[in-house]
C-alpha cells in the first residue's frame, strides 16, 4: 500500500462550497481506483492523506498538482504501508465549522498523540507525518473548541 501525505494553500476564493464540490467529484473517482484517505481544510489550507495503488496515488497527486484551486503544494512524507490507516474512506473530510462527530474525533487522536507522542512510533511514517501536519496546523483550534 502506497500512502502519501502533502500539504497545500487554497487560492483566495476557494470557500466551503468549493470544499463540497471537490469532494463529491474526489469520492466517485478515489472510489472508481480504490484510493482512500483524509481531507482537512482550515483556513485556507490543505492538509491530505492519500492511499493505494502507487501509480494511481502518484497520477492523482500530478493532477492535485496542477490544480488551480490551491497553490504551494508540498509533499510532508511518502511510503509504503502494511494496510490502510482510512480503509472506509473514500476521502474522510473534517469540517472545523461547529461541534460534530469528525472533529471530537481528531480532538481524541490530537489528544492521544500530545499525552503520548511515542505512541505513534508503530505508525507508518507517512501517517505519523499526516498526525504531526496536524497537530501543528490543527491542534490549537481543536483544543480551544468546547
């Protein structure tokens, strides 16, 4: 299993409406070649997870690449894994907008990895690289939410 992990900015007028729109397309397709991962968007910044065949992930991340919607596009880690870390996910997206069951549920991993960040050593590195992009990114706005 190939997973890759990389971070990029959206352009200026990419809003929520877009992050649907690019979602419901990503699904049917990741579906069709059987990639899966994780999708965070917050405040104009990517943050995604891909995984499967290596040269389907490889031909999506060069059309993710030349997309228009988002820019600086860098990748944080790549690998290879024993088994999948989004299995039934075609593409896991986070809405940071209000309380809701995705992000109680990365407040407990953010939380989980900050008590006990060797915790994460059994990871692959490229999932270990996707939770540290996170964390960085991602951990105080979780934190400050109730």
């Amino acid at each position: 299993m190939f997973c890759l992990v990389y971070r990029s900015v959206a352009s200026p007028t990419f809003n929520q409406v877009d992050v649907k729109e690019m979602l419901e397309k990503a699904r049917d397709n990741n579906s069709r070649d059987s990639i899966t991962g994780c999708l965070l968007y917050y405040e104009g910044e990517f943050i995604q997870y891909l995984e499967g065949n290596q040269i389907k992930v490889l031909n999506l991340f060069d059309k993710i690449k030349e997309d228009k919607r988002h820019k600086e596009v860098t990748i944080l880690a790549y690998g290879v894994a024993d088994t999948r870390e989004f299995k039934d996910w075609e593409m896991a997206y986070v809405d940071f907008f209000g309380d809701n069951d995705q992000i109680n549920y990365f407040k407990l991993l953010i939380g989980s990895y900050k008590e006990n960040p060797d915790s994460t050593a059994h990871l692959n590195p490229s999932v270990n690289a996707f939770w540290i992009a996170v964390r960085e990114n991602l951990g105080k706005t979780l934190e400050s939410q109730p």
